[in-house]
C-alpha cells in the first residue's frame, strides 16, 4: 500500500486556547464561548481545516465535564456546520482520569477526539490485560461510530507504543491520525526544528495514516515548515505558542494560521480544506 500523505499537500489544524493559559498570557486568547466560536471561524478562513478544541467552565478552567464540552461543541457546530472537522480534548492536565477522559467522548460522540497515548494507556497500566483491554474496547468502538481519533505521541517511544498497540489490534487500524509533539508543557523547554529528527522513521513514511506535528515555544513556525517539507500536517496556535514568525507577539490565532498557509504557498504545498482532509483521514 502506497503512504496517503503526500508531500504536495498538508492540513492546518488549529489550538486556540489549550488547557493552561488565560488572558494573562494574552488578551486576545479566547475562553468564553462565543470568543472561542468566533476565533475557529476566523481560523476557518485563514485556512485551517481542524480545531482542537478545548472547554473552559464559567471560571474560565479547563474542563472535560460533559455539559461543558456538550455545550460548545453543539453550539460551534451550529455555526461552522462541516466546513471545519471540530475535535474535542480529552486532555488530563493532572485533573482527570483515563475513565472520565473516555466517558466524554462517549457522551458527546464529536466527529473527532484528541488522545494521549501516555494518558489513557499510561506506563503502569501497561502489563494489565484487564486495562488493556478496556482501553483497546473504547479505542475500536469510537472508530465504530466513525469518530475520527488523532493519537498524541510525546516522544518517539511514544510513536514505538503507538506502533506495538497497532500491530497487536490493540487500536484500530482506520478513523485516525497521529500527532507528534515538540517540546513540552515547561517553560523552559522550546522546541527546534532538529526535534522532529528522532521521530523520522522509515515505517512513519511508509505507515498509511496521516501524521501532524506541533510544537512549543517561538521557533514554533519553524518547526511546522519543517513538518510540512518532510510531508506532515501541522497544528499551530496559542496552546503551544503566541510568538510569530517574526518574533513578536502575534495578535490573533488566525494571523498565525495566513502565515502559515502562505508559507505553505511560497513551499508549493496545498493547502486541505475541512472536506478533503475528512475523506482522507476515514479512507
């Protein structure tokens, strides 16, 4: 089977809040609802085909309650309708169990989820056939439902595991999307292009899903141009990043999101729309 990602064409995949920061990290980051609404359809426009999509409580925290993420999810739908794939967190932050993660997307059944491999299938669960088991049920049954997953992988022993649980039938091998992340949540850590290195490996290459990249800190635009040479999809935005390209602080997730898809314009790459990247990621 020939790779389906193709080095003539990326997604954009937005993350206009994260978990973490508020408006003291920058005015413009959106955590109302209608702010974070009105942000993905700019973004939409700008030429992003996803958004990560992160809830905030009415004290503005991160939140995997159901009625949180049922509410906005609905509501930005309502407005974007299928011009752009909406995915729903599950992220843990420390808050929130691999059980709760999961009920979430249970309940609010979004046509994409987000999920850390290290949260939902973590180290010490590993040997346990019963977890195992569990977690491998919830993975097949969301691509039952045609949810599309997209794998977080934080290291390349995450993209090893990713690669043991495929082969084992552990995940299934349809509905879904890797993304590889550069960086961390310190602050002290700032990726760099050269991160990407250590997950180039052949079998991601020759694998027949579709794989993105994001990354941390101000050299964020450069590492994503890098992921979209070498063939990758990316995800930019205010989660990882409100530095610009030219080193100053950007004013809007969606300014973020033009320059990228310009420098994909000056690279000869073309951009996916919501659409095409859908058929792709469910072929």
């Amino acid at each position: 089977m020939q790779p389906i990602q193709s080095v003539g064409q990326a997604a954009i995949i937005v993350a206009p809040n994260g978990a973490r920061k508020t408006k003291a990290d920058h005015p413009a980051l959106p955590m109302l609802r209608q702010e974070i609404i009105d942000e993905v359809i700019a973004c939409r426009d700008a030429g992003a085909a996803m958004v990560h999509l992160h809830a905030r409580d009415q004290n503005g925290k991160h939140s995997l309650k159901v009625d949180d993420n049922l509410h906005l999810y609905h509501a930005l739908k309502e407005q974007v309708g299928d011009s752009i794939i909406v995915q729903l967190t599950t992220e843990a932050v420390g808050q929130y169990s691999p059980s709760q993660q999961m009920a979430l997307i249970n309940e609010v059944i979004p046509e994409a989820a987000s999920l850390a491999l290290s949260e939902l299938i973590p180290e010490s669960q590993y040997s346990d056939t019963a977890y195992l088991d569990t977690a491998s049920g919830f993975f097949h049954g969301i691509a039952e439902q045609g949810i599309i997953a997209q794998y977080i992988l934080y290291s390349p022993q995450d993209l090893e595991r990713y690669f043991s649980l495929l082969e084992k039938g552990l995940l299934p091998a349809y509905n879904h999307h890797i993304l590889l992340v550069l960086g961390r949540y310190d602050q002290h850590q700032t990726a760099s292009p050269r991160d990407l290195s250590p997950f180039l490996q052949q079998r991601l290459f020759n694998h027949d899903k579709r794989w993105a990249v994001c990354a941390f800190g101000k050299y964020e635009h450069l590492c994503l141009t890098a992921s979209m040479i070498m063939g990758g999809d990316i995800r930019v935005g205010f989660e990882n990043n409100h530095v610009n390209h030219q080193g100053t602080v950007a004013s809007t997730n969606a300014e973020q999101v033009a320059y990228l898809a310009e420098t994909a314009k000056h690279l000869g790459l073309a951009t996916l729309d919501a659409n095409h990247f859908r058929q792709l990621l469910t072929a």
